[in-house]
C-alpha cells in the first residue's frame, strides 16, 4: 500500500516518453509516483460526477443578457494578474497591466522549449490530495500560482500626471498605489483603465491597444503599443496640466546584466559584454521620440538576442523630450527639469528617458494626450534556429523595418488610420447583443498571436508552439481546433496550408507531417484536419485561386486518408498519432467522425473543381462510414471506442468511455458549413452524454480521486472533464494504461470550447453558454490572468477554438468565391446583431423581428463583400420580400425551406465601407 507521506515528483509528458521509450507499469511506477498512484491503480475510482448541475436559474438567465462590460477592480484586488497581451502579433510578449503598466517584456527572444518555457519559466509545487508535485509551465506552473505583475516589472515604463490649479500642485502617478480605485474594462484588443480618487481634481481614462484589425495582418503585427490618455476636469476651476510619460532603455537589458538563473537557482547568466546606452531625441512626422539604442556595443552585445532598439513617442508636436530623467523615480521636480536632447550611460544600468505634454483644461473639459512605444529586436534564440531554419533570416517585421526608429515612423505617418481601424472594430465587435463577457471570452484568446508564442519570420512563414516555448512545429492536431486565426486573419492561416502543410510537410504518399521539420510521423487527426482547413481557407478566399493551386496535393492527402481505412468500412483503422499523445488501436469515434468530415470537404472542393470522380469516392465514403460509424460504435447514448480485433483492450485508449471529442467530426461541419456526417438525434445524445457526465461545477471531488492529471481545472472551478468512465468499468482505458492517461482527467479549455461551439451549433445554448462561462470565470482576474488559457504551457494555440462558439451563436457560414453568405442566430433574441468578417471586409448583422414583420440588416464597417446569395433565417411566414442596398431596390430570386430563406441576387451585390444590404420580409 502506497505511504501517505506527501512526495515531491516531476509531472512529465511528451518528452518523458520520447526519452524513455515504453517501459513497463512497473517501472513508471516507480520513477514517476504520482502516476503510480493514480493512473497505474490497481483498480479505477468511482465515476463521482452528479447529473444534476444544480444550476441556479437566475443565474443561468443573467449570463445571458447582453451587455454589462467585463470590468475589474483595485477594491476588489482584481488587478495584480491581469496581462494583457498588447504588443502587435509575433513581436515577443508585452503584458497592459491590470493599472495601465506595461509588464513581462518577453521581446528578447528567451522562449525556448526546454529552459524558458511559459510566461514564466518556474516550477511551482501544488498539493494533488496525495501528492506534493512540481509543475512546470507547461503543467500549469501559471495556473496553480499566477504570475503577479510586480514581480515581473522587466522595465521601468509608465505615466504620471503633475495638476495645478494655481493654488497648489499635486502629481499623480498612473498607478494602483496613487487613486482610490482604478478599474480595468477589458474590451479586447483594447483595454481602458479609469483612475479615481475623491480628492483629486480630475479623472483619468487611459485608452491601450496595439493595432488590431482584421484582414491586415501586416498592421496588426507591429512591434507597438498604443496609449490613448484622457484628463477630465471635474472640479470647478481651470487647470494646469503635465503628462509625462516615460520608459527605460531596454537594449541589452538581459545581456549586459549578470542575474540568477531560473529563479535563485544555481544557474547564472554571465555578463556578456559591455556599451553605451543611448536616449536621443528626434522628430517623426512633427511627433516628439526618444530613440533608445545600445552604442559601442562590443560583439557579445551586439549578437545578443536582445540587441535592438525601442522608441517612445508623443503624438504631437508640443512635446518636450526628455533624454534622461534624474533622479529616478518620479518626483514633482521632474516636471520642471529642461529639456534634454541627450543622454547616455554605460551598461549595465537603469537610464530612463521621458516625454512631456503640458496644457490647460477648463472646467468639464477633457486634455488629450497620445503615446506609443515601440521595439526591434531581430536576434531569435540560436536554438530556435536549429529548429525552424527560417528562423536564421530573422523575423518578418524586420524586413519592413530596419530598426525602432523605422517603427515609430511608420507609426507617426499612420497612427491616424491605424487607431481609426483598430477602434472601429473593436467598436463593431462590442456592438452586439450577445453578452460582454461572451464576446470577451471568444474572441481574446487571439491574443495568443501577440505572445512569443508565435513567430512569423523573413521568409513571411507563420510558425507557432503549441503554447509558449513548449512543443514545436504548429502542431496540426493542436491548432486545427483554433478557428479564430483563419476568420480573422485568413491569410496567415492560407500562407501555413500553402508554405507548410501541402509543401515543406507534405510527403509523395500524401502524409503531412503533423510538426513539419521537427517530426517524421502523421497525426491521424491533424491529416483529416488538413483538409478541412483547407476547404475554410478556400470559402474564405475571393476567388478560387487558392484551390485551383493547392487542389492536387489536397487531394493526396486525402486519398491518404482513405488509405488508414484497412477494410474499407469507412472507418479509419491504423494505428497512428493523435492529439493525445498515443498510438491508440482500433475505430475510435472521434477519429472516424473526423476523416468523414474530411471526406465531405473532399467532395465539397472535389465539386468544385469539377473532378466528379473523386468527388464520388469522397461521397460513397462518407454515406458508408456514418452508416458504420452510427452502427458499430454508437453505444445508445454515446460514441465509443472499439478496440482492435487482433490487439483487443491491451493499450491504452477511450474504449467505452465518454470521450470529449465524440463527435468532433460533426462539430466541424458547423465551421464550414457543410451538410450533417451524423445523424442530429445520436449526436445530440453524444452531447447530452457529455453534459450528464464529464461537466461537473466543481471539479474538486473528480480531481481528488482520479488523480494524475494536469491542474488546469482546481477545486471549485467548473468544466468538461476530458474522459469519464460512467459505467465505472474496472480498467476502462486498457489493461496496459500508459502516462497519457493523465491527460483523461484534466480539463483542458480548448476542447471545453470545441464542444461548447459544437453545442451552441446544434441548438443547446444553455449548455453552450454556461460552459463557456466556466471557462470563463476559472479565468477571472481575482483568481488569475484572464488573458492566458493554459494547457501544455501559457497562452495554449488550442484554446482559439473559441471563437468557433462566437461562430456558431451566429448561425454564421460565408464561402467567399461563390459570394454566399448565411445566418441564423442560435441565441433567442428578438433583436440580434453581432459582428461578421469576410475575406475582404467587415462588418455587422442585425435581425430585428416584429409582431408583423422582420428586418435583416448587414452594415459593412471595412474593405468590401461581395454577394450573389444570401441565406437568411427567419421566425414567420414570409408573404413579401423587399431587398435594398443603399436604399435601392435589389431583384432577387427566394426560395423558401422550412425556416430559411435563400435571396439569389440578379447581379452581384457589391457592398462598400459604410454600405448596407437590407431585407424585410413581411
């Protein structure tokens, strides 16, 4: 019998195994006691998940409701986790604190797998019930002990206000510490921060973003961030006003510094050399900036990964430079030090430069001031050019800019429009019914581009880890389930199926390999993936170009699908890698779903392409492997595993379990909207199981016996338990379970949000919503940072999954060459509206339904649509028709089925910035 003693063990995964091998149950259980304890068990805890949620219904109804902005507060200590990512896509991690400080400064390229991983790079020890074990980033360090912004304050960088009102002065920094409360409405990719005390005269917004806006992925990777600050005079005299904004020399801030290792360990990083930093004033565009650069660098400084330069800007002419400012920190008397044009100091050292606004505001008016900074550094990690090769040409921003004073005068000749678009769609997006934190929740977890999580480099690839600095390659059995990339940023997503997938992964026998350069083998799951994502990059495209280029290697890939069905059932059947980390053996229903669904998009561009042959096959595989599929492996209530005839249950697998991804096939149906693979009655079934059986409120009671798992879910938080054993089956995973097991009792928000979309599709909002909710709150400030879902280390790929559950509350499918596009809101609402993206515009719907009639509206916010057909879903009886663009009547042709409606235009409609198409049946 195992001893109660509390022990200390190292939780590994995936590089365990590729170290060890396959060892025998015995001898995991003794170099790895935790698993020993719980995933090697001579017998498997009781399935403890109670059916009845318990649900209150008030509280159901009030998530539910539109509006309530997500908002959090100094007097509720909500403030000192919250990181923001907020510093363009694949320019590192910069973190808006939850007081308006910026913090992390992960830019100089110190993300690597291996020795700093995560946010974060620690270890932290978490108290399973038994077992006292070490969690690393990937395990959920972050999770278990949030990462508090004072502790990682890398650079010196922040505001302060200096208030006159001819009688006395006081100065206010644009922190925690200075105003009686100071709250964080988070309306991602923006975030305003509010600042007020009862004594002071005035109330400051500040406004912070990096340029965000959909489409443009050039100007939405800018190495930048934002500050938009307003001062309101709410007392009744006139006053004097000073901004001084500031931020510190940050080039070769890690190289030029000898510091401790990870965190006190004996480990030290040795000085690397010695410079000049230098803050220089200039002028971009009539702006006043402080150029920050490290000058007589020696050669270790300069090949350093931190080599580079910064900026800090004032968006106006007035401004006054303030090369150095001395004594540090800040005083009143650094209000009235003289300009200063220039200033050095040798490394190592702490030189801050500033810039000053000074002005009046009368009573009730509001001062205005604009910032931003900005970075180049274009060294990556030399380990991270062993692993991707175009890593060794650097990065991609750096072939637009040669260094931060190129930058910051980009951002001088632009800002205008930049903060226009940016502030437009953020403005689109909150302009909905759907509740606040909904749209937060779905739509933030695409802050992961703008973490060091993902890299595009010269060459113009996209390349990403599975969560920062932890497994390589843009896994494909990972980031299949994120939808938000390719909805709002589809080109980024084409440039990997093209660049990736169908070129440098792509094998002769139609195999992608699932890490490209950084494996050898398929995924099973990420090859069916393949090719559903390249039917959503093709409906998001234009024009055909992309599948007339790509149609023949897609079709390889697929007839490599075809051939991992050994017997011809339609069911694929090879022993191959998943996103699980295993070879499992057998028909295993999420697997087989997920190659039917791959088989229907074949048939889909087969169509397309007018290859009829191949279209047919694709067909006559998906009529005979849902017929097989619903057949042989649904149990009566869910889908299942069934095991190898030959091997039987000796390995590890989901067997007779209720598995997460049952019906992950279907759910992807809805994304790309295709025709049903699976009969709705058993799919609905699938979900209800899942529902019935792995959600839990609380998932404290299943984490305190069936043990082993990842702590990404804690006691008191809710979620979807990835893999539940209801029938308490003795050994329901195989008679041989290997350390993968794990993983069956963990929750893992990626797939929570995968089946929560596949749930709003099929019409289980409730579920759907509450679901998400508790992903939501497992994520709220209080507790840690909202910003960063953890799986296999921070800011995990698979979470984007998200914004499918956005998608599918829409009722939203759009196939942009055959200028089609549909909607049929899920969420009841007599008044709907929510934003929609196109391949080269968007915008906003809305559906207002009348006692006698019903209005359907899209406004077009940016670029431009174009449009032969529209599918609407209406809530009446439908008589007339009336279609206009602009106030012009539209001819059209309806057909009617059910509760949809399809307007075939007579020409195609053409929808400008600011043009309407609108709809009212009666």
């Amino acid at each position: 019998m195992l001893k109660k003693k509390a022990q200390i063990d190292t939780y590994n995964r995936r590089t365990f195994l590729k170290a060890t091998g396959m060892f025998s149950a015995s001898l995991l259980m003794a170099k790895f006691p935790v698993w020993g304890r719980s995933v090697f068990a001579s017998s498997y805890p009781i399935h403890n998940i109670p059916a009845d949620k318990n649900l209150d219904p008030r509280w159901v109804e009030s998530i539910m409701q539109p509006g309530n902005p997500v908002m959090y507060a100094k007097s509720r200590n909500e403030l000192q986790y919250i990181g923001m990512p907020i510093g363009g896509f694949h320019a590192g991690t910069v973190y808006l604190g939850g007081d308006g400080r910026l913090w992390l400064w992960q830019v100089y390229n110190e993300t690597i797998e291996g020795s700093h991983e995560g946010i974060d790079p620690k270890t932290v020890l978490w108290n399973d019930g038994t077992t006292l074990r070490r969690v690393r980033p990937r395990d959920g360090a972050a999770y278990v002990e949030p990462v508090i912004a004072a502790n990682r304050r890398v650079l010196e960088q922040g505001f302060a206000l200096r208030i006159g009102d001819g009688q006395e002065e006081t100065v206010k920094r644009l922190d925690a510490d200075d105003w009686d409360e100071v709250t964080f409405e988070s309306a991602y990719p923006t975030a305003t921060i509010r600042y007020r005390s009862d004594s002071a005269p005035v109330e400051v917004v500040l406004t912070a973003y990096s340029p965000f806006i959909p489409l443009n992925a050039e100007d939405s990777a800018l190495p930048v961030t934002i500050f938009r600050i307003k001062v309101i005079n709410k007392c009744g005299k006139k006053l004097r006003l000073s901004v001084l904004g500031w931020l510190e020399n940050g080039v070769n801030k890690l190289s030029s510094n000898p510091r401790p290792g990870n965190h006190g360990t004996s480990q030290h990083r040795e000085p690397s050399g010695k410079g000049t930093l230098t803050n220089s004033a200039t002028e971009l565009s009539r702006n006043a900036a402080l150029l920050y650069t490290c000058e007589e660098a020696d050669d270790a400084l300069r090949s350093a990964t931190d080599a580079g330069s910064m900026f800090l800007m004032a968006h106006t002419p007035a401004a006054e430079p303030l090369a150095a400012i001395r004594p540090w920190p800040v005083t009143n008397e650094l209000f009235t030090l003289p300009k200063m044009e220039t200033a050095t100091a040798k490394t190592p050292t702490v030189l801050v430069g500033g810039i000053r606004i000074a002005g009046a505001v009368d009573i009730g008016g509001i001062f205005d001031a604009d910032f931003s900074l900005g970075w180049h550094f274009n060294n990556p990690h030399p380990k991270l050019k062993e692993i991707v090769p175009d890593a060794n040409a650097g990065y991609h921003y750096a072939t637009r800019f040669d260094d931060a004073l190129a930058v910051g005068s980009y951002i001088a000749a632009h800002f205008e429009r930049l903060k226009a678009d940016t502030e437009r769609w953020r403005d689109t997006w909150l302009d909905s019914t759907l509740p606040r934190w909904f749209l937060e929740r779905t739509l933030l977890n695409i802050g992961t581009l703008a973490t060091a999580n993902t890299y595009r480099f010269a060459s113009g690839r996209f390349w990403g880890w599975e969560g920062v600095g932890a497994c390589a390659g843009t896994c494909t059995h990972v980031w299949q389930y994120a939808q938000a990339v390719a909805r709002l940023f589809p080109g980024l997503e084409r440039d990997l199926r093209e660049r990736v997938d169908l070129n440098i992964a792509f094998k002769e026998n139609g195999a992608v390999i699932f890490r490209a350069e950084n494996e050898s083998r398929p995924a099973i799951d990420g090859q069916a993936a393949i090719i559903l994502r390249c039917y959503r990059e093709h409906q998001l495209c234009v024009d055909n170009d992309f599948l007339h280029r790509n149609w023949p290697h897609i079709k390889k890939a697929m007839e490599f699908v075809f051939a991992q069905d050994k017997n011809n059932d339609g069911m694929t059947d090879t022993p191959m890698e998943n996103t699980l980390d295993a070879v499992w053996e057998g028909e295993i229903a999420w697997i087989v779903g997920l190659c039917i669904a791959a088989a229907r998009a074949g048939q889909a561009m087969a169509e397309e392409m007018g290859d009829r042959d191949f279209a047919d096959r694709c067909a006559r595989y998906v009529a005979i492997g849902r017929r097989n599929m619903e057949n042989e492996l649904f149990n009566g209530e869910y889908f299942i595993h069934r095991p190898d005839l030959a091997s039987g249950r000796t390995k590890l697998g989901s067997y007779n379990t209720c598995h997460i991804d049952q019906v992950y096939g279907q759910a992807w149906m809805f994304q790309v909207g295709l025709p049903r693979i699976l009969d709705r009655q058993k799919t609905l079934s699938a979900l209800k199981a899942l529902w019935k059986y792995n959600f839990t409120t609380d998932v404290g009671p299943y984490i305190k016996t069936h043990l082993g798992g990842r702590p990404y879910a804690l006691a008191g938080d809710g979620g979807m338990v990835m893999n539940t054993n209801p029938r308490n089956e003795e050994k329901p995973f195989g008679d041989h379970v290997t350390w993968q097991m794990g993983y069956f009792h963990e929750c893992m928000s990626g797939f929570e949000h995968q089946v929560a979309a596949h749930m709003m599709g099929e019409g289980m909002v409730e579920e759907s919503m509450v679901l998400t909710r508790m992903i939501h709150d497992r994520y709220q400030a209080a507790k840690r940072n909202p910003y960063n879902e953890i799986e296999c280390s921070d800011h995990y790929a698979r979470a984007m999954a998200s914004y499918g559950t956005f998608i599918n509350a829409c009722g939203f499918s759009y196939h942009g060459p055959k200028g089609f596009m549909a909607f049929a809101p899920k969420v009841p609402q007599a008044v709907f509206k929510a934003a929609f993206t196109a391949a080269a515009g968007w915008g906003s719907y809305q559906r207002e339904q009348r006692r006698d009639s019903e209005r359907h509206e899209l406004v077009l916010r940016h670029g431009s649509l174009q449009l032969r057909q529209l599918r609407l879903s209406v809530n009446r009886l439908v008589a007339d028709i009336h279609v206009t663009h602009n106030g012009t009547v539209v001819s059209s042709r309806p057909e009617l089925a059910g509760k949809e409606v399809l307007l075939t235009f007579a020409s195609t409609v053409t929808l400008d910035e600011n043009d309407s198409l609108t709809v009212k049946f009666t």
